[in-house]
C-alpha cells in the first residue's frame, strides 16, 4: 500500500446485540480489509459499552453550549475528531436506523464538533466533520431492496445524505446491504461478505484512479478507437481528482440508460452505479417479470399492467426462468409496454437521479438520457452465468438448455415489432465477456463519470 493508505485513521460505529450475528461477521470483514490496506482502526461497539442513547434533559440543554456537551461522550468525540473516515455496521430495522445508533446521532453529532450553528457571520449551519474525507455503511434489511427504495431508504439517506453533509465537500462514500435477510443462505451471505470486502476498496484513497485507466473492453458503435479515446478523456479526469471514487453527487436530474441482453451483467452494473454515484436505481425488467407472473396466474396482459403495484415486485418467483421467458412473451405486447412507459419515464427524471436497465431503456424509454450503455457478453458466458444463478434451485437444468432458452429470449426480444433489442445510436458498448465484475463495473462508472456535468 502506498503512503496515503498507511495513514488511513477509521472509526467503525458497530451496532448489534447479538456478537454472534450476520452483522458480526460484516463487520470483521470491514475491519480485516482495513488492516490490510494499512489503515489505523478505532471500533466503538454501541451494544458492547452499554451506550445510553437517549438524549437527556440535561444534554438537550446544553446542547449548543461546545464546552460542556460533549461531556460524557468524550471517548466517542475524541474518535470523531481523530478520524479521516468514519464506518457504520449495523442491521435496518423497520427502514431505518436501529435507536442506539439514531441515539448515537443525537447524543454525540454535537455543535462545536460534528457542525457549527448558525451565528452573526454564517446563517446556515457549517460542516465540522470537514476532516473526514470517506463515510461508508454496511447494512442487512430483511425487507427487498425495491420495498426499502420505495418506503424512502431513511436509514441509508440519513446517513450518506444527512451525516455526508457536515463531511469533507470531496468525501468518498461506500455502500453495501444483504436485502431479504430473513430468507438468506449460506450462499447469499457468503457473497455480501465478498461483496463487502470489495466495497471497503473504496475507501482506501488512491486504490480506485489506478485501475480505470488499464480497461480495454469499453468502446463505441463505431469501433474501439472512439472507446479508447473516452476511456483516456475520463482517466484524464479522474487523475485531476475532480471525482474520487463517487465523490461527485448529481444535482436535479441525471439518467444513465443501461440495455443489453439477458445475463450480460447489466443488472449488476446498474445496481453498482446506482450505489456509488446516489443514484435511485429500477431494474425495469421486474415491472415485466411482474406482469408475466401475473398472466401466468390468469389476469389479461393489458390488465395486468395497468394494475401492477409495488407489492407485485415482491413474488419470490420473478427471478426463475419461468418467469424470464413470462416476461419476454408480455413485453411484446405493445399495449403492456406502453402500459408501463409512463412508470418508467417519471423515474427516470426524479430530482437526484435514477439508473434504469432493461432493454429498450436509451432507445424508446430514455432517449434523452445523459448516458446510455449497451452491455453485452458472448452467448456461452451468459448461459454459464444463468445456470450457475439458477442451478441450484433447479438440479435437472442443463447448461445446453439455459443457452437454449438464452438464445430464443434473445431472438424474441430482437425481432419483436414493439421496442426491439438494440443499443441506441450514441450508446457506449461494454462487452463484459472476459471482464471481472468490479472490472465492469468500473468501465462503466468511467463513462458516467465523463457524462456527469460540471
């Protein structure tokens, strides 16, 4: 690691009363990939040390008085004020913040500390946490991610929104959460904590600028010169520091368009850009997953459209197969796609910005869309990917038959009259068939972040 790294100073907030939990385990892994990268750690276990989190009359008010509020906190003041980058593990609970970490919030985010209050010369409030250059969080939910982004993700906005705003105005930020914890597997988790170990990489300065510059793989309609060309515009750009790792955050709206065939890694792509620019992200083929699931049960296409609620993205058949091919059949119906256009449209323009995938996304849904990249893989790679998502559940399932089933999907979404399969004329191409996925991933962000204004 280089110097940068070896001077890393993180302060991990661990919430959980169980030291035998699934958070447990997260938060050893955090901790393990930041002694790794050489970072110096301060854990403060709010459960362990019997935390008060209730905010007294006494600290309410002395609340703005900075010399006598932090007392009884001052182990926890002294780690805010040593810190260049602050870690929160803990579990959602009801979309939000558990009450000793919320309590942690009101007791220890203090004026004179955390922010200054608005005085003669400033009448806004003033960011104190000004040394603390990256904030991460690591979260399990037992809820979807699509009924957590819907209730308005507090606990996750509070936060890298809230707690982001009184940090350094260039702080990196990190995201990761096991959704649908309650009906985990060993595989599930197994792959978070994977997942987890990765994100960490995000807060180790220097790590990511390094690495965009090396890959290959995006380019162009037109041929990998013009990718090539992009690709050193935004290296250019990154090296000048004017977006470390995310940093940047979209003001009003900003939609990146991601379309491709089945498995070529755009789902994954878009929920990864989604996580490290702020972005809302809507994997549109679910809204078509849905409608199938739901013809498959006996309700008219068209009917089933119309009436699609949030509660329909919740069946836990929507990822099988089956479902896979409900999907195709009902998005050639051009009454059920325009059924879901409008949907789809006032997402794509929320205040903040939006990721969408699917696959007519840059072309018919979003054709005004800032980004648009189309991501493809070889037909061999996407059917080991599928079976190896699908196999599991499925023992009989071969691989010549998901390749099968991949190519007739295929055929169906590109030769349908209504929206077929295509990447937009200006869309980058990201052919993912030999890439790892944080290589894709990165590719990816390499072009978001050249798009992004300013």
């Amino acid at each position: 690691m280089g110097e940068d790294s070896a001077e890393m100073r993180a302060l991990v907030i661990y919430c959980h009363p169980d030291p035998q939990s699934f958070t447990a385990a997260v938060r050893d892994t955090v901790l393990a990939r930041l002694e790794t990268a050489g970072a110096e750690l301060r854990v403060i276990d709010l459960y362990g040390e019997g935390f008060d989190p209730a905010l007294s009359r006494t600290e309410l008010q002395t609340y703005a008085d900075t010399v006598v509020n932090t007392r009884g906190i001052e182990a926890h003041a002294a780690g805010l004020e040593w810190c260049d980058t602050l870690v929160f593990v803990y579990p959602t609970w009801w979309y939000g913040l558990p009450g000793m970490l919320k309590g942690w919030l009101d007791r220890v985010l203090m004026p004179g500390l955390a922010f200054h209050m608005p005085d003669a010369e400033h009448r806004l409030i003033r960011p104190g946490l000004t040394r603390v250059t990256g904030l991460a969080v690591f979260t399990t939910c037992g809820a979807s991610w699509w009924l957590t982004a819907w209730v308005g993700a507090p606990g996750k906005h509070q936060l890298l929104r809230g707690v982001r705003a009184i940090c350094a105005p260039n702080c990196r930020t990190a995201f990761a959460a096991h959704y649908l914890m309650d009906s985990s597997t060993p595989a599930s988790r197994a792959r978070h904590l994977a997942r987890v170990a990765a994100t960490v990489e995000r807060l180790v300065p220097g790590r990511t600028s390094g690495r965009l510059r090396r890959l290959p793989f995006l380019g162009r309609r037109d041929g990998p010169a013009a990718g090539s060309a992009r690709l050193a515009e935004t290296g250019t750009r990154r090296q000048d520091g004017s977006d470390q790792d995310g940093g940047r955050r979209v003001q009003g709206s900003f939609t990146i368009a991601i379309d491709g065939p089945a498995a070529s890694g755009k789902g994954t792509i878009s929920r990864a850009l989604a996580e490290k620019f702020g972005l809302a992200h809507l994997d549109t083929g679910l809204l078509y997953r849905a409608t199938g699931a739901k013809v498959a049960d006996g309700m008219a296409p068209i009917t089933a459209a119309e009436g699609l609620m949030p509660a329909d993205l919740e069946r836990g058949d929507l990822r099988s197969a089956e479902a896979g091919q409900a999907a195709s059949r009902v998005a050639a119906i051009p009454e059920v796609r325009t059924a879901l256009v409008d949907f789809q449209r006032r997402f794509a323009r929320r205040q903040g910005g939006a990721v969408l995938d699917g696959r007519d996304i840059g072309t018919v849904i979003c054709p005004e869309a800032e980004v648009k990249l189309y991501v493809v893989a070889d037909d061999e790679t996407r059917a080991k990917r599928r079976f190896a998502e699908l196999a599991a559940s499925n023992p009989e399932l071969t691989l010549s038959t998901v390749l099968e089933d991949l190519r007739a999907r295929d055929r169906r979404d590109s030769e349908r009259a209504a929206s077929p399969l295509k990447p937009a004329e200006d869309a980058l191409v990201l052919d993912t068939t030999r890439m790892s996925i944080d290589e894709a991933v990165e590719a990816a962000a390499a072009a978001v972040v050249a798009r992004m204004p300013g």
